[in-house]
C-alpha cells in the first residue's frame, strides 16, 4: 500500500510525529503550507487570527506530489484555538476529490485536557466522507514519538 504523510508545521511537533509515523510504515512525507512566515510571537498571533477567519488559507503541498499516486493518505497538522488549524482544513477541502480512499488525520495539541476527537472528526464535513481513523497526539509532557509509533503500528 503507497501511502503519503502530509504534514503542517509552525515548530517542528507535527513534522516529527508525521516523519516517525513515516519511517514505521514506510511512507513518502510532504510539507503543506499556506506560505506564510509563522514563527516567533507575530506569526502565533496570526495563527490565532487564521484560526478564527472564516475564509480559509491558500494551501499547497510543497514538491511534486500527485495524491492520486497513493493508496493513503495521511494528514498531519497542530491544534490552534481549540481545533485542528485552519491550513489542515484548508488542505482537506482543496484536495478532497484527489485524496485517495483512505485518509486518516493525525493531530497534534499541548493540552493534557482536552483531546479534540470531536472536532477532528468533523473534519469529514469538509472531507465529504469519513476519514478512516483519526488520532490525537499531546506533544507537551509526552513521548510523542513513542506514541506516534504505535499508532502507525496499527497501521502496517
Ligand atoms: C495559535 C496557536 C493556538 C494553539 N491552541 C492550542 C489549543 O487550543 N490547545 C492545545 O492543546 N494546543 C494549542 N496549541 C499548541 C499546538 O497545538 C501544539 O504545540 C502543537 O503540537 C504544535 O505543533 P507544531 O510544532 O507542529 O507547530 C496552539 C498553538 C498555536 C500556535
């Protein structure tokens, strides 16, 4: 099974959860993004701020990826504002109709209250289907490799 890894993001969590989850299962890894310069306290404030805009980012996965080459597909990205980050949302709603049939989201988030499941599920509202397993992975005060690990486990 041909599968691709897709990733966003603004401090490298996500990147090495989804190259972890890569390496295990023996995947090709993309970077996605909308371009813009994130990083330091002003590119916080604009996550924020992208997170509560109703108009979503311009996205694009960087390198020569054709999603129809894969057999799966799975999406990486952080929580922001209490729910998957708008440039993953963006991705799944540009590519939905050449994401293979099977997509899995993999989310990332500090927090050890809350795990998201039911906003990363209705991610499928903009997917137009169900995604076939989702998973929520705390980076802060966590081994999230260990766990990144074995959830790519369950899919070999
Ligand atoms: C603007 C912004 C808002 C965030 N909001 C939350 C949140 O509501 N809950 C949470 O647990 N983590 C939140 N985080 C933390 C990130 O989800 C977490 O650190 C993630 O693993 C970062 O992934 P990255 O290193 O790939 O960018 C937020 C981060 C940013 C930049």
């Amino acid at each position: 099974m041909k599968t691709l890894c897709l990733y966003y993001t603004r401090t490298n969590s996500t990147k090495e959860v989804m190259e972890s989850i890569a390496k295990v299962i023996g995947a090709d890894v993309a970077e996605y993004t909308d371009g813009k310069d994130r990083s330091g306290f002003l590119g916080y404030v604009g996550a924020c701020f992208a997170t509560v805009n109703k108009t979503l980012p311009k996205v694009s996965v960087k390198g020569k990826i054709n999603l129809k080459e894969y057999d799966r597909v799975i999406i990486g990205m952080p929580v922001w504002a209490e729910g998957p980050c708008a440039i993953g949302r963006a991705l799944i709603r540009k590519y939905k109709d050449s994401m293979p049939a099977e997509v899995y989201y993999v989310v990332t988030h500090m927090s050890g209250k809350n795990d998201y499941m039911a906003k990363i599920k209705a991610m499928d509202s903009l997917l137009g289907r169900q995604s076939s397993g989702q998973v929520s992975i705390r980076t802060k005060d966590n081994d999230y490799v260990k766990e990144s690990v074995s959830f790519a486990e369950t899919l070999i």
